[in-house]
C-alpha cells in the first residue's frame, strides 16, 4: 500500500468555514473541508484551486498552508498525508458539483463544528488547536 496526499481547504467567508457531509467514499457520513488528492507536478495551492472548482464551483484567494497531519484510517487500510490550506471565498456561487461524494456544503463558526469529524480534521485540532482564520 502507498501513503497518499491529500489535500484539506479550510474557506472562510464571513468568519465561517465551510464543510461537507462527506458520502461513498472513507470517513462517509463525517464533516470535512472540501479537497482532494495532490496530482503529479501540481502545487499545493493549484491542488486547492482546482479541487474548489471542481467540488463546489466557488473561487478563492488568499491560500496558505495551515499545517499537516498523519492520517491512518485503520478500518479502511489507507494511509493519507494530508496538507491543510486555508483560502478566502473570493467569489462564485456554491453548487454541489459531486453529489455522490458529498449529500450538502454548509457554513460553521470556526468553535462549533460540526460532529463526526473527518479523521483528518480531529487529527489537525489535537495537533494544531481550534481552527483559527491566520491572514
């Protein structure tokens, strides 16, 4: 089995942040920030634009890298480095551009997410603290 990359976008607008109930895939039916897996040759920050088009239609700005974690999903047999970036919504109308891998997207104040959490997620709080809007 190899370690794959993922990366997590942590969008505030307003001072929320934005989750999805992840669907058909690991962690289904937990809160996570929209992302996805790093290509080849490709930037963090490209990695973000691109999974935000592709996953909610929405552009951002402001991108930067917020922290890692180590992320072992032992039920499941994956092993995940996953690279938290933080962005501003900048513009766009949110739509829900993969509904088999995401039943909604909401907004949530930053001290009271939503539960269960993405493993990732849980992994980023008890490393890094609550989700704090750095600029």
């Amino acid at each position: 089995m190899n370690v794959r990359v993922g990366i997590g976008v942590c969008i505030f607008k307003e001072g929320k942040v934005l989750l999805g109930c992840r669907k058909g895939a690991h962690g289904e039916n937990t809160w996570s920030f929209p992302g996805g897996h790093l290509e080849f040759n490709e930037s963090w920050e490209e990695c973000s634009i691109r999974e935000i088009k592709e996953e909610i239609n929405i552009e951002i700005d402001n991108i930067k890298m917020m922290g890692v974690t180590n992320d072992i999903f032992e039920e499941e047999n994956k092993h995940y480095i996953t690279i938290f970036m933080r962005a501003d919504y900048k513009s766009g109308e949110l739509i829900r551009m993969e509904p088999d891998k995401c039943e909604k997207w909401e907004w949530f104040e930053p001290n009271n997410l939503p539960r269960p959490l993405f493993l990732p997620i849980i992994n980023f709080i008890k490393e890094y603290g609550e989700l704090k809007e750095i600029k």
